[in-house]
C-alpha cells in the first residue's frame, strides 16, 4: 500500500515538472527580445535588398539579349522586307523591350529607395 502511494505521489511531482518543464520550454521557444527582433529586421531588409538588385540584373540581362534580337531582325528584315512574320515579330521583341525597361526603371528605383 505504501508503495502505490509512493509511486502515485512520484507520478503526481513529475508530472507537474513536466508540465512546467514544458511550459517554460514553450515560453523560452517563443521568447524574443529587441536584438533579436531587430537583428530578424535586418537580415530581411538585406534579403529583400539582395533580391531587387538580382531581378534588376536579370531584367538588364534580358533587355540586353532584346536589343541583340532587335538588330538580328533589323538585319533579317533588310534581306527579306516581304516577310511580314520578320516584322510582326519586330513589334513585338519592341513591345517586350519596353515592359522589361519598365520592370528594370522600377527595380532601380526600388533599390535607391532602401
């Protein structure tokens, strides 16, 4: 009889440290102070500001292979003005020049702002 009581009381203590065991492991895993918070801010701002500057070189890169197909048509075109799919074509590497001068303007924009 002693003995259930013994292991009944055993049970009761670690039962309870293991729920403020547990408690205070929630509360320390979900604790953050200022540095941290601040440190997190800036680690973000950095990727962010890291990101903008790759899609600003991934717009340079393809307005740049836009504008080597632009002469590669002009040239096209000159030995074949009849074509009209050559200058459809033209319209269009123009028209998606532009948007990614747009995209590239915004981007650098952006990154001057940060």
């Amino acid at each position: 009889m002693n003995n259930k009581k013994l292991l009944t009381g055993l049970g009761v203590v670690v039962t309870i440290l293991s729920i403020i065991g547990g408690i205070w492991a929630f509360d320390a895993h979900y604790a953050t102070d200022k540095k941290v918070d601040d440190l997190e801010i800036q680690i973000a701002g950095a990727l962010q500001n890291q990101q903008m500057k790759s899609d600003y070189q991934f717009y340079q890169f393809m307005y740049d292979k836009l504008t080597q197909d632009i002469y590669n048509l002009k040239r096209q075109i000159r030995n074949a003005p009849w074509d009209g799919d050559l200058k459809q074509d033209y319209k269009e590497v123009i028209q998606e020049r532009k948007e990614i001068k747009r995209k590239m303007d915004k981007a650098i924009k952006n990154i001057r702002i940060q």
